[in-house]
C-alpha cells in the first residue's frame, strides 16, 4: 500500500517541486509560468474538459452524490472556517480571505492528476470512470467556489464596495475557461452528437501536456508567493482545508454508501490543497493577500500528508 501511495503522490508533487526548483534558479521565470499557466487555463485543460465530458456514457448518478457530498464537506469547512478565525482572533478584514483558503480546493489541476495516477494500473475502464466523475463533479463545484468565495471577500469590504457581491460572481464565473468548457461538454453529452475522432486525439496529448505544465507552474508560483503571514492564519487554514476537508468528506460519503472508484474521487477532492485561484480572487478584490499566498503555500505542502491519508483510507478499505 505504501508503494502504491507513493507511486501516486511523487509524480504530482515531483513536478510540484521541480517548478519550486526552476523558480529557485531562474530557470522558469514569471514570463515562462505565466505562459505555461496561461496554455494550460486557456487551451489545454478546458480541451481535455470538454472531450472527457461530451464523451461520457451519460451523466452517472454517481457523480451527483459525489457532488452532494463535496458540497456537504464545503459547508463544514466554511464554518470551520469562520468558526476557526473566531478563535484564533484573525482580523476582521482578513476573515474572508482565511475562510476562502479553508475551502476553496484545487480541483483541476492537482485532484485530477492524483486520481489518474491512483489508477494508473487499473483498467482503462476504470480509469475513464475515474476521469469522468472527477470532471463532472468538479463542474457545480467550480460554481459554487466562485460565488462562495466572492461573497467571503465581498463580506470583508462589504462597507467600501461599490457592486453587488452577485456582480462580481457573474463576471468571474463568465470569465471562466473551465466552466466554461464543463457547460459546453455537458452541453454536447446531452445532444449526444459523436465527439469527432480528430479532436478525441488532440484532447489526449493536450491533457498530458496539460497537468505536468500546470503542476510545475504551481511550483514556481509558490515558490514567488510571500511568506511574511506564516503564522496562525496560514496553519489554522491548513487544518481547514487540509485535516476537516479529507475527514469530512470521507464521513459524509461513509454515510451515503459511496464506494469504489468514487469513493477515491470524494477524498482526492476533498483533500486537495487550497487553489492557486483564491491568491487571483484575493488580489482582485483587495483580500489580505499575505494570509492566501502563506494559506496556499503551507496547504500544498500539508497537502501530501492529506492526500496520502486519502489514498491510503482508499487503499485499505475501498479499492476493488
């Protein structure tokens, strides 16, 4: 089980830490990350999106009670969140942003690669199943992120602000390359229109260039992000994102009998580490830009130990 964790988790953040690496050196500098970021977010990523999801079988009832139980498990960290900045007496102003990197998970771009490799010897069934829920899961719940998070922050300058919090959710959301591609790709499995043979092989190297690109590009972003709030914001929201996210997704999807393959996909997603989007957000609205990018940094490093912990509770007592 141990090799098998480890055959999982040392190619994602491997890459992780190659682009902390690069940064160090000079190697990959802000032009170059932006770059790579920039054809993963905009070309690549919503690419393999929109062919994984026009060319499910159907939507699986599955991935709705996956969904269901991801948002379940958003609610209590959202008030462990607020409960969490209560208590450890963070400003204020700054509770938003610490509630926002509590439960804003980064879905695409580190939960989707870790459950690709968790089955990577698994048949090619089971690895399209994996595929398929993750990404049709993850469509809602990229949703309900961005107005979340935009009421959080809206909430910290709700005396200074000059629009609605439902403006800026619209315009966010609207500007959104992978919801984007999730509505188009639902959008086309429901017309059932056959996904032409052409795009289904670009969509292939274009998603394995996609996530080892994005993955390096992380690096080098942490590796730029200040690190001067270091102290209880940041651990506060590693335990929120971190231990409460992993812990009660798995509770609630034990409750509603989910097992197998979605069962991996509830608790890769659930303890994946805060987003890079939420340091975007942050600087957009005027967040406590200090606490995400400590928040953000600490929670992809304690990220291996929580996703570790979700493979191995999939590893001991749910995979087939």
């Amino acid at each position: 089980m141990i090799v098998e964790i480890l055959a999982t988790l040392t190619p994602v953040f491997g890459l992780i830490f190659l682009g902390v690496f690069l940064r160090h050196i000079g190697f990959l500098d802000p032009q170059m990350e932006s770059a790579l970021n920039r054809f993963a977010y905009w070309i690549a990523l919503p690419t393999f999106i929109v062919v994984k999801i026009a060319d499910a079988p159907g939507i699986d009832p599955a991935s709705i009670e996956i969904t269901a139980t991801l948002m379940l498990a958003t609610t209590a960290m959202i008030f462990a969140g607020i409960l969490g900045g209560w208590i450890l007496r963070i400003p204020p102003s700054s509770r938003g942003s610490f509630v926002q990197a509590g439960f804003r998970g980064n879905l695409a771009y580190i939960g989707i690669p870790v459950i690709n490799f968790a089955l990577l010897d698994r048949t090619p069934l089971i690895q399209d199943e994996g595929e398929a829920l993750a990404v049709l899961s993850m469509t809602p719940l990229v949703l309900v992120y961005n107005l979340l998070a935009v009421m959080a922050l809206e909430w910290d300058r709700r005396k200074e602000q000059n629009q609605h919090p439902i403006r800026s959710w619209l315009r966010s959301t609207v500007r959104n390359p992978l919801i984007i591609a999730c509505i188009i790709g639902l959008v086309w499995n429901a017309i059932r229109i056959p996904v032409p043979e052409l795009l289904t092989k670009m969509s292939d190297p274009l998603g394995n260039t996609a996530f080892p690109l994005a993955l390096m590009a992380i690096g080098a972003r942490i590796r730029s992000l200040s690190w001067t709030n270091a102290g209880k914001g940041m651990l506060g929201a590693c335990l929120v994102k971190n231990a409460i996210g992993v812990l009660s997704a798995w509770g609630i999807a034990h409750v509603m009998s989910i097992d197998g393959t979605a069962m991996l996909v509830v608790l890769v997603l659930g303890g994946t580490p805060s987003a890079i989007a939420s340091y975007v957000l942050v600087d957009q609205l005027n967040g406590d830009r200090d606490l995400t990018a400590a928040a953000i940094a600490g929670s992809t490093v304690a990220s291996i130990a929580s996703l570790a912990g979700a493979l191995w509770i999939y590893f001991m007592y749910y995979a087939p």
